[in-house]
C-alpha cells in the first residue's frame, strides 16, 4: 500500500513539472507613466497636416488623408470615440496593467492593459485562438500573447479601421499589428509592427516608452456627446480631390520637398536624398 502511495505521488509530480511554463514570465502589471522621449511633437500637441514622413503608406491612403477635414472629429459619432489598441500606445495618456493569473498553476494567463479614454485590451496567455475572420472587430481588438525568453509577443487581430496618424492617415480593419513588450527594470518599451494590406506597402514599425509611477491612478473618463459644430443636418466636413489647400503647409514650414512629406517607403531610404537633388 506504502508503495503504491509513493508511486502515484511521484507520477503526480512529474506531471506538474512537465507541464510547468519553460519560460520566464516577466511581470508588466503595475501603473506606468508615458515617456515621450520619442516623436514629442507628433504627440502633444499632434501631428501637423500633410506630415507624412517615415510611413510607408501607399497611393490611397495619400488620397484619404488629403480628403480628411480636422472638423471630422466635432461630429458626434467621433467625439468618444477612443483610439484603438495599436494607436494608443502613442498618446499622453498614463497606463495601467493588471494580471490574472491561474490559482492552481499561478502561470499568469491574461495581462489586462486600460489607459485614460479606452476600453479594456485583454492579452490572453494561454493558448486560445483568434476567433474567426468573420468575428465582430473592436477597438481593443483580439490580442494573444507568448514568451520569448523575457519578452511577450503579441499578435493582435480584428480591429476596427483607425489610424496611423492623427492628421488623416487612415488603417484599415484588414490590418493585424504585432507587438513586442520588453521591460528593463522600472521602465517598459512597446514596439508595434503594423501590417495593413490596404493602405500600406511595408510593416510599420514604432517604439513607445512608459515608466512605472507608484502613485498613479488611471481616473475615469466619462464622455458625454453634444452638438459642437451648427452645421446641416448630415453634413460631413471633408475636401474633395485637389482642394485641402493644407497639404503643402509642413513642407514649405520646414523648407522640405513636398514629395518627402508625402510619405512611402521609397522617401524613407537614404537614396531617395540623390533622386530628389537628380529632378
């Protein structure tokens, strides 16, 4: 009986060490205070129009900014619309991060990340699916989550259309994004890789900085929708082809070829300095 007693507690044990993570798992919960040490003035206090440099966007989405009109965002289906989980990462906003974690094994299966005028992006850790290409998009989007040694790697699905820029570059729901959270000590960096079929020719890569704030709180945002703007009934601000009269501005600023700002992948290589000295 003695024997038999030992010999199912050793098979026991074996079976909670081979199922036991082979990874670390890094602890990013905690309160986190952005960093803006990349980028400020894309920021705060945002992009300035027709500044489309570094992004590797493509002919429509050239096309669609030239048609956005600033006023877009008075309408009331804009005005609590919250930035969605690949743009968020770039605001102002202070983040918070909290864990589950699985009272049996006590492997963390999801981290939960929420800033100031979002809604809950959940990560999950623990082997589920992305639900079907047909699934309803959101905000926050599908995000899945695995360990590379001390770095989570999160792929992110199902996202509503958004935007890359807040200056009218738009991204398309087709997009995925791809993330990679690293934490060194007290400070965390996010790099998203957007890939978007739609409105851009390359993977577009950005790195965001937080740093952990002991006394932060994320406070609520309650968002109430009124009529800003008296305009017609139905009335969308906008500009027709050839007629946003702002496209030009931030290069003749910055004394820049036009064609530079205008973003793509072929202005964002150093050989593209020779092709325009060359027209």
């Amino acid at each position: 009986m003695m024997r038999r007693l030992v010999t199912l507690l050793f098979t026991a044990c074996m079976a909670v060490s081979v199922s036991a993570p082979a990874s670390a798992q890094v602890d990013f919960s905690g309160e986190w205070g952005v960093r803006m040490y990349e980028d400020q003035p894309e920021r705060v206090p945002g992009p300035e129009l027709g500044d489309f440099l570094g992004i590797p966007i493509n002919n429509a989405a050239r096309l669609r900014a030239a048609a956005w009109d600033a006023s877009l965002q008075t309408l009331r289906e804009w005005q609590c619309r919250p930035h969605s989980a690949d743009y968020i990462w770039r605001g102002p906003s202070p983040l918070t991060i909290s864990k589950e974690v699985d009272p049996v094994s006590r492997e963390i299966v999801a981290f939960h990340a929420e800033w100031l005028r979002s809604v809950d992006r959940p990560v999950y850790l623990d082997g589920r699916p992305h639900p079907s290409p047909n699934a309803p998009h959101t905000w926050a989007g599908f995000s899945t989550g695995r360990w590379e040694g001390d770095m989570l790697t999160v792929a992110v699905t199902h996202l509503k259309e958004g935007y890359l820029r807040r200056n009218g570059l738009p991204r398309s729901d087709k997009a995925t994004v791809r993330e990679h959270w690293i934490r060194n000590g007290d400070f965390l960096t996010v790099m998203t890789v957007v890939t978007d079929p739609v409105y851009l020719t390359e993977p577009f890569v950005r790195t965001t900085d937080y740093e952990l704030t002991l006394n932060q709180q994320v406070p609520p945002y309650p968002c109430g929708v009124v009529q800003e703007v008296d305009r017609p009934k139905d009335q969308v601000p906008h500009f027709l082809p050839g007629d946003n009269p702002y496209m030009t501005e931030f290069a003749t600023k910055h004394k820049l070829p036009v064609e530079a700002t205008q973003g793509g992948a072929e202005t964002m290589y150093p050989d593209f300095r020779s092709k325009v000295r060359a027209r």
